[in-house]
C-alpha cells in the first residue's frame, strides 16, 4: 500500500509541476500581451473546462503533461487578421525568449525549492560511534547479493558486538568518531583486535578475528587496498537543516543533478544498449535511463522503506520528484523542436539574421521557414516515441530497485 502511495505522490508532484511549467508559458504570454486563447492540464478528451476572458482553462483525460497555446507560435498556423497584433512571432526576440524559457525556469526554481524542503526534513546525516549493524558475513566489496555460502563469516558477530553498541576504543586508542575507528579497523589488517564498547553504561572488551579484504582507498576511491574487515555498519545522527543550509545544500545538489545529466548525455549509446540488455535479464544500473514509470516505482519504493522515518521516507520521494524537475528543465532547453530549446533556437536564428541583414543594407528576410524543419523535428520525435517505449518496458520487465 505504502509503495502506492509513494507511486502516486511522485505521480501528483510530477504534474504539478508540468502544469506550472505551462502556466509560467501562460503568464509571461498575458504580461506581454500575446493572445493566449487555451490552457490545459492533461491531454486527450476534456473532463472540465472554464472560460476566463479569451482563454479556456481546464482538465483533460491522459495525466501525461499539459499546454498552453499561444497564438502565432509558427507560421504554420491560420490566423484571424484581428490577432495578427496579438501573435506570438511579432514580438520582440528577448520577449519571446522570456515566454519560452518561463517553463524552464520554473522547472529549476520548482527543483531547487523541493530539495530545499527535503533537506530540511532529512537533515544531514553523520556517522556516530555507535554500532548500527552487525553484518553477518563479509562480501566482497562488489557484491550484488546478500551473503552467499562463501562468504566469510563476520568477525563482529564472531566477538559477540551488537547493535546499539558504542566503540569507546579500538585496540589501545580512544575513539571520538567513526572515521578514526575505521581507519584503526582497516589499517589493523587481518588478526586479533580487541574492540571496547559501551553497553547498557559498561565498558566491555571484545577481541574480533578481524579479516582481510580488498576495499577502496577512502583517501583515493579509485584504488583498491588490502585492509583490515570488522563486519560493522555505522549508527548515524540526524541534524535537520535550517533554511539557509537548507539552501546551499539544494544549490550543490541542483548543480550535481546537472552533471549527472551530462554524464548520461555523454553516454547516452551504452545506457541504451544498457537497457536493451535489461529486457533479457541483465540487472539494471540505477545510475542508468529510467522512465515516468520507473521513477514512480523509485518513489514508492522510497515511501515503503522500514528503517526510516515518515519524513524521511516523504523527503526522499521529493528529492526524486525534484531532481527529475532538473532533468526536465536541461531537456526542454534542448535546442531541437518541438521543445521549448527548438523555439528559442528558432527564435534567435531569425533574430541574428535579421539582424545582420539591417547592417547589410538588405530587406527584412522574414521567419523561418518552419516547414524545412519538420523532417527533423519528425526525426526527434520518432527517436524520442521509441525511446519512452524501451523505457516502459525495461522500468515493468526489469525496473530498478532501490532495495
């Protein structure tokens, strides 16, 4: 039930905030004067409509997104001579370029708002000293699954260290933070370590057989070391952040969700011979594509987790729903049409066109020729329509799985 839930927030928030975006079209149109004669949330057959002066408002069928029609976006469309004034493409480049990109903006401004109000409901989280968990056995560093009959058994379990647990000393050396124990744990290597925790409010001295393992480097991630393996997983505290905090947090991770979608860009062939590959079976990369449909199921996933709080739990569903916002906002900046991206392009082309032509002593050379562009924009559709149906397939054969 709580994995619905969770489906269906994600699902509520995502068309929010495409209806936002069409409303900031909407707005920025109306500022201007542009005629805007219809605004709707949903596509398909109309459930409910209202009329508010020129424009019509209202609800539509498919909860797939949502638009809002300006008069005079190409040249493309009949116009009445009455609102040949009022169209969109007799206006000035920067006005126009304000209206197209008032979607854009939102995304990223409704993104950064949303990881700010998770931030300020997850907090920062910080490893203390004490024991969170006690494995049962110690995987390779690798591992996918849990543990396996060759596996070696934990030397933590071994010792009779619990959960709950505080390291007060490793070995002969008080311990403050969780780094430093670690640190000690893996620099010890394989053999006898005596572990002093405190429990119900005594001190008890513990020898682990402790193992040896190959793990990355913590000052170098990109190398492996051979070191030393208790078999612990760290307690953590929980400060929630104020809003300032809050806010610089949502500013690196805005700016890190834009890397990522760079680096998805960049390797855009292999993610979807990835996916293809995850129809047969193959697990998927959670770092890879995912639809609607798989981020909806990440969310609910998100909701039903049992070790978290309900905020905590809601919080991460918003970072989702956020983070997608950014990636929307990059993908409609995309300079091909039908995207807002396209328009802009469209737009400033003419512009330093007409421009240069002024300076050349030449007539105005007019708007472009929309029509030369659509066996491009078909292109870009086509290749997008088959995009969004691997993805439906690979997020219901194999989806990604945060557990």
């Amino acid at each position: 039930m709580l994995t619905l839930l969770g489906a269906l927030l994600f699902a509520v928030l995502l068309l929010t905030s495409v209806a936002i975006h069409e409303f900031g079209h909407c707005v920025t149109a109306k500022l201007y004067g542009m005629k805007v004669t219809e605004y709707f949330v949903g596509f398909g057959p109309k459930l409910w409509s209202f009329r508010r002066g020129e424009t019509e408002y209202g609800l539509k069928g498919i909860p797939a997104g949502g638009y809002c029609k300006i008069v005079g976006m190409t040249d493309l469309e009949e116009l009445e001579e009455s609102d040949r004034e009022r169209a969109f493409f007799t206006y000035s480049a920067p006005k126009k370029v304000v209206v197209l990109y008032a979607g854009v903006f939102l995304h990223v401004l409704i993104g950064f708002l949303l990881f700010v109000v998770a931030f300020m409901g997850i907090g920062r989280y910080s490893a203390n000293t004490s024991i969170g968990a006690v494995q049962n056995c110690v995987a390779p560093a690798d591992a996918k699954v849990g543990c396996v009959s060759t596996d070696v058994a934990s030397p933590a379990k071994a010792a009779g260290l619990q959960a709950g647990d505080r390291i007060f000393a490793v070995g002969p050396n008080r311990i403050s933070d969780w780094e430093t124990a670690s640190r000690q744990i893996r620099a010890h290597g394989a053999g006898p370590l005596v572990i002093t925790v405190i429990r119900d409010g005594k001190l008890l001295n513990l020898t682990a057989d402790l193992v040896a393992q190959d793990r990355p480097d913590l000052d170098d991630p990109d190398k492996t070391v051979s070191v030393g393996v208790l078999g612990i997983r760290p307690g953590f505290d929980t400060a929630h952040d104020g809003p300032w905090a809050a806010t610089k947090r949502a500013t690196s991770t805005t700016w890190q969700v834009v890397e990522a979608s760079g680096t998805v860009v960049k390797d855009f062939p292999g993610k979807v011979n990835e996916l293809i590959h995850a129809l047969g079976g193959q697990e998927r990369d959670q770092t890879g594509l995912t639809g609607v449909v798989g981020a909806a199921r990440v969310s609910g996933e998100f909701l039903s987790l049992k070790d978290e709080s309900v905020t905590q739990r809601i919080s991460l569903v918003i970072l989702n729903v956020g983070a997608l916002n950014i990636f929307l906002a990059l993908f409609n900046a995309v300079p091909l049409l039908p995207l807002d991206g396209g328009h802009v392009a469209v737009t400033t082309y003419e512009a330093g066109k007409r421009r240069l032509f002024r300076r050349l002593g030449r007539p105005d050379p007019g708007r472009v020729d929309i029509s030369k562009l659509l066996p491009l924009t078909y292109a870009f559709v086509v290749l997008l329509g088959a995009l969004t149906v691997l993805l439906l397939a690979a997020d219901i054969v194999n989806p990604i799985s945060v557990s």
